[in-house]
C-alpha cells in the first residue's frame, strides 16, 4: 500500500500542486503590475533624499581636502563628477509627467 501511495503523492505534487502554485503567483504579479504610484512618489523622494546626502558628503570632504594636505578623497568623490549624468530614476518623472497630463 505504501508503495502505492508515495508514487502518487509524488505524481499529485509534481502535476498539481507545483502548476498551480506557479500560476497562482504570476497571476498575483500580473495584478499588481508594477510600481503604484504612492511607490514611485516615494522612491523618488528617496532618490533625492541620496542625492542631497551625497551631495553633503561630498561638500564636507572637499572642505576637509582643503583644510589637510594628506587628506586622501575616495574613489567615489572622484566619480562624482559623472555621476550629474546619470539620471537612473529620470524614468520615473516622465512616467508621472504622463500619467498627469493624461488626468
């Protein structure tokens, strides 16, 4: 009998369980699409919220570079000058531009 039934279960797992687990959670990501709007507001803000900390940080370094000689600023203030190009997040005010004018 057990030889029976572990078979079966195994089978039932496999044929049932797992396809419908699967297409249980595509069916909820297909639902909530993406980011809400409340999200994207709010990773925005934390985008900027970096931004201006960066910014800070890289102001206190430049003024402790002046202020001591053997000061060494890292590799990624030397970056920072790059980094006023690349918009990562600009998607997402488009995005929001749109869905305003479309209102």
């Amino acid at each position: 009998m057990e030889d029976v039934l572990i078979p079966l279960g195994i089978v039932g797992m496999l044929f049932v369980a797992l396809p419908w687990l699967i297409f249980h959670y595509v069916t909820q990501w297909k639902k909530n699409g993406g980011l809400s709007i409340e999200d994207e507001n709010l990773l925005d803000e934390l985008h900027d919220l970096a931004r201006r900390l960066d910014d800070r940080l890289a102001t206190i370094e430049r003024i402790v570079a002046a202020d001591d000689p053997t000061f060494r600023r890292p590799e990624t203030e030397r970056l920072a000058d790059q980094r006023d190009q690349d918009h990562v997040f600009d998607h997402i005010n488009e995005r929001r531009r749109e869905l305003d004018r479309r209102r």
